[in-house]
C-alpha cells in the first residue's frame, strides 16, 4: 500500500490515559499520557516536535473531545474515527496495538473520518442541550410540587391554570408573606 500521510499519530483514548503512536517512515514511537490538561498539553506539544501533520482516534464516549479541542487550537488535522470502520485483527488487543494500528491505517488514508461540528456549533448544541435539561427539570419540580398538594388533599390544579404562577402562590400564602417571597 502506498503511503499518503507521511506523519501520522494514532491516539488510543480512555478515561484516564492515551496511547499514542506516531508513525513515519523511519520507524514508530509510542508513548502513554494521562488525560489530565496539563498531560494533553504534553501530548500536544509531543505531536509538534514530531512534526505530525494528522492524527486519527476512536470515538471513545465523550474521551476524545478534550484532545479534538486542543487540537483544534493548534490547528492539526485531525480525525474522529468510528470504531466499527477500523476493526482490528483478531488477537491480543491492546492499547499500544490498536494505537499503532488507527497510526497506520491514518498513513495509508484507509480512515473515514467522523462529522465533527466547527467548535461554535458544539458550544450551541451543548448550550441548547443545557437549556433543555434545566427546563425539563424545571417540569419535574412543577410535577412534584403538584403532587404534593394534591396528596395534601389541596386541589390548586383545579383552580388555577399555573400552581406555579402568581395567583396560585398568592392562593395560600398571605399577602404580606407573598410580597417578601417573590
């Protein structure tokens, strides 16, 4: 096979470490960095001393995004590889193998890379998602709040429209009281 990528490092992530593997024709070097910030900085700067022009890493869970943003700072291509799309060869799988092995599939431009949003686009989507969760909590407190009075034998849902709103918290709390609450 030809070789396309002259400069390849293949990442291996995990929760608590990285592999790493940088392939070039004159042979391979690996090494293991923890995924502490300051570790992935080493890593980083590791990348650029060799001169990497790619690197190419599993989809692990959300392991990969820390390393992908630094990366991304640093402005080195890189490629977030599916798993399945990789299948190592049977045998003894270990971190250092399946590193060497994403190293020299990245070299050979046999790796399909993941779609990996622009970094604005994951900020909004994390936001948005924030925001979601935060309103469906809101929802659940609303629910319980409810089910609450309604086990107090309290029947404000059939009176007011929102147990949360003014009316209904002015129902039962008296004026005075309610002016300091809200």
């Amino acid at each position: 096979m030809d070789v396309i990528i002259e400069r390849a490092c293949g990442l291996d992530v995990h929760k608590d470490n990285i592999t790493a593997c940088i392939m070039t024709s004159k042979g391979k070097e690996v090494r293991t960095f923890s995924t502490k910030t300051v570790f992935l900085l080493e890593l980083i700067d590791w990348i650029k001393e060799h001169g990497c022009s790619h690197v190419a890493m599993e989809s692990t869970s959300v392991y990969w995004k820390p390393v992908v943003n630094l990366l991304e700072a640093e402005e080195i291509e890189f490629l977030v590889v599916n798993a399945q799309h990789m299948k190592s060869l049977p045998g003894q799988k270990t971190d250092v193998k399946d590193a060497e092995w994403i190293a020299q599939l990245l070299r050979h431009g046999l790796l399909k890379a993941s779609f990996i949003p622009n970094r604005t686009q994951r900020e909004l989507r994390e936001l948005v998602r924030y925001r979601r969760s935060i309103i469906e909590e809101r929802a659940r407190q609303h629910n319980r709040i409810q089910k609450v009075l309604e086990w107090a034998n309290i029947k404000l849902g059939s009176v007011v429209s929102d147990i949360m709103g003014v009316s209904a918290r002015t129902c039962f709390v008296p004026s005075q009281m309610a002016r300091t609450i809200l």
